[in-house]
C-alpha cells in the first residue's frame, strides 16, 4: 500500500524526491527529469540530502529550466509526455498514471482560460525588434513613395536570424504590413496642425499619420516581392534605412481590403474558417484554451514520477491519503497575474476530483497545480490525518519542498508497505 501525508501539501517535485526516499534510485529519477528536457528544451536537475529535526532524512530535487520555450498546446504537451515516457522505459499502468495526470492538468487549465480574464496589460512595454528595414532613404523620406521609385531589390527588411522561421508561407500574400519603430521621431504633439492643410485647424495626433506620436509606431501596407533566406523584399517603403521593424503581418483581402482592391489571401484562399471571419459569425478557433503553461516543468515531474512509482513496483490501486490536504494561502503568481490561493487550476482539480483540503499553515502555495494533478491521478482513499497512524514500515520517503519554514519543515511523506506489513 502507498501512503501519502500532504501535511504540508504537494508539488511535483517533492513527489519525486519523496520517491527517492522510498528507495527508487536517485540516477534514475534525475535522468527521467532530464530525459523530457531532449525535446522540451534542455534541464538540469540534482538532488540535495537534509536531516529534519527529528534525524529523518528528506531528499530536496533542483530543477533548472535552462531553456526557456512557450506554452504548449495540449496535444503536443500529450506527445511529449509519451516520447519522454517512451524513451526512460514507462509502460502499462504507470505510463496511464502520468497521461491521467496531464489529462487532470489540461482540463483544469482549459477552464481557468475559459473562466478568468487575461491579466491587464503593462502600462509600459518592451518589444522586441524582429529586423530592420534597407531603403534608399538616408536623410529624407517620402511620405507615401510611387512605385516609380523602386529600383530592383531596393527595399527590403532583413529579419533576425531567430525570427526567420516565422517567415514560412508570407510569400503567398501579395501585400503584408510592415510595423516599424519610428527611432527618428522627435517628440509629439497632442494636438497639430498637418503641413498639407490649409487653414489654422488643429487636429488630434490619432487623427493624423503624423510620424511624431506618444509610441512612434510605423504601419505602411507594401506590395510583397518575395522572400530569400532571411530578407523580406517588398516594393517601396516610406521609412529611413535602418528603422527597427517590430512585426510583419499578411495583409488579407477578404478581411482587410475593400471591394476590388488588389491583394490575396494568400494561403487561407478558400479557406471556410476565413469565411466565417468575413461575416462576423461567433465560431471557436481550433487549439485556442488549450495550451499548457509551465509544460517543461510539468512533463519532466510527471515522467520522473511514473518511472519513480515503476521503479518501487508501487501498487497503483492501493493508495491511501491522509486529510485534509493542505494547500497553503496568501496569493501566488500566474499566467493570469497574481490571485488567491488556491490557484485556480488548483481550486478546480480539488472540486472536480473531491479532495478533502484545509487552508494553511502558511501563508504561501503548498500545493501546486501539478501536485494536485499527481494527487488526483492516483485516485486515493482519503482517511482522516488524526484519526489515522502512519503506517509503520521502514519504507519512508520524504520529499522537501523549495521553502524553509520555523515551526515545521515544507515537507511531503511517502509509505510503502509490503503485504507482509
């Protein structure tokens, strides 16, 4: 039988340092770690020793992302878990046990997507710079060039060489958007007088194309030539060489354009989906709610613990918990900014999966999204904390979490006991 005492609650990590404890071998389960890092971007993961008060030994586990990637859509987060299962060897119940958990965690991020609002936006941004723009224009640019003016291969924008893989499929447009960072704008006005009207009115600044604005903003619709390696050749571009491009974007005919304006739709041509944004008809973008922040993390604690669990032949469907399960308090960071505890992701795999919880005894997350996960997917009998004795057995494991606490240690037991015991 597997006992688990969440007293101080539960994270991923702390699981599969508990299941060192217990006698899983330690190479093994740092190599499970770093084996979903060969496809998820690279890990590095060690393990420390302390002694609690009492002389019983915890082992802590170090996971380092040392290559950060986006959140994955679901079904590439499934694909990974199964290539990393896959390659340390994780089959049969266990391998079901790690996929039950993803399943625990996709669903609970696709409501909190569904159900919370994305968090404000900063008041002040940082953007990166995805290439520059090359034109003939050294100290003076037109405000709106002929194409008279293009000689061969004259205007182009050369994108960063880490950014040239978003370049796929542009060229079957015929005409994209070009953002650009106005880096010679010399301050603005809120109110201005354009130089082409007559008269003494003045106009407000985001009812003019003046180049002089609060964010110096370039937006210039361009005819697209084609793309070679790394450089975007288009027709004439009314910036300085040299100005910082922000973001290419296609222009879409059926979505941007008016009656009869040249353009295409490039590689959405036909497309139903297309037709369905022409006509302003409600519909749901494949993918869209379905993606997994944090997924490196949560792929390599999930195939550690499956291979931890099958390494100790530990009997899936004799799991007891002992409750309630703490799950900490005060706030904690998300993807959607900084909300109460539980995080909602958590709240929700607690309701869905009727875990007996309490809040405390500290004011920080205990229990994570993951460790919730783990928790469910095992899908224990819950016996009360005070009217239950831990097992007694030899066979204890003892997973430290990240905190340092004065009253008790941040801290996850693990029993198990042979059926002799």
């Amino acid at each position: 039988m597997l006992v688990l005492d969440p007293v101080m609650g539960m994270s991923g990590d702390m699981f599969a340092a508990a299941l060192i404890g217990l006698g899983a071998p330690e190479k093994g389960v740092v190599g499970a770690l770093r084996a979903a890092g060969d496809d998820l971007g690279l890990l590095d993961a060690h393990t420390h020793l302390d002694f609690l008060p009492d002389g019983t030994l915890g082992y802590r586990l170090h996971v380092v992302v040392l290559e950060e990637r986006p959140p994955l859509l679901l079904t590439e987060a499934r694909r990974y878990l199964a290539r990393s299962l896959a390659r340390v060897g994780v089959a049969g119940e266990y391998a079901a046990f790690a996929h039950r958990a993803l399943e625990i965690l996709s669903a609970a991020e696709r409501y909190v997507h569904a159900t919370l609002p994305p968090p404000p936006p900063a008041r002040e941004v940082s953007l990166p710079v995805v290439g520059t723009a090359h034109t003939p224009y050294q100290h003076r640019a037109p405000y709106q060039p002929s194409p008279e003016e293009a000689e061969r291969d004259a205007f182009y924008i050369e994108v960063e060489p880490q950014y040239a893989p978003g370049l796929a499929a542009l060229e079957t447009f015929s005409h994209i958007f070009v953002i650009s960072y106005l880096d010679r704008s010399q301050g603005f006005a809120v109110q201005l007088h354009p130089p082409w009207k007559d008269g003494d009115e003045q106009y407000g600044v985001f009812a003019t194309r003046s180049p002089n604005r609060p964010s110096p903003l370039g937006l210039t619709r361009v005819r697209l030539l084609r793309v070679e390696g790394n450089r975007v050749y288009t027709g004439p571009l009314d910036l300085f060489d040299g100005t910082p491009v922000l973001d290419l974007k296609p222009f879409i005919r059926s979505l941007d354009g008016a009656e009869g304006e040249s353009g295409n739709d490039g590689w959405l041509a036909g497309s139903e989906h297309l037709e369905l944004h022409r006509r302003g008809i409600p519909h749901t973008h494949p993918g869209r709610a379905g993606r997994l922040h944090e997924a490196q993390d949560i792929v390599a604690d999930l195939t550690a613990a499956a291979w931890g669990l099958q390494s100790l032949g530990a009997p899936l469907g004799e799991v007891v918990c002992l409750a309630p399960v703490a799950v900490g308090g005060g706030t904690v960071f998300t993807s959607h900014g900084r909300l109460p505890v539980p995080a909602p992701a958590t709240q929700f795999i607690l309701d869905e999966h009727h875990i007996p919880y309490a809040p405390g005894p500290e004011e920080v997350e205990l229990l994570t999204p993951t460790g919730a996960a783990i928790l469910a997917a095992l899908s224990p009998t819950f016996a009360p904390r005070e009217e239950t004795s831990p097992p007694e057995t030899d066979r204890v494991g003892v997973g430290l979490g990240q905190r340092v606490f004065d009253e008790r240690p941040n801290a996850l037991w693990l029993y198990l006991t042979d059926e002799e015991e």
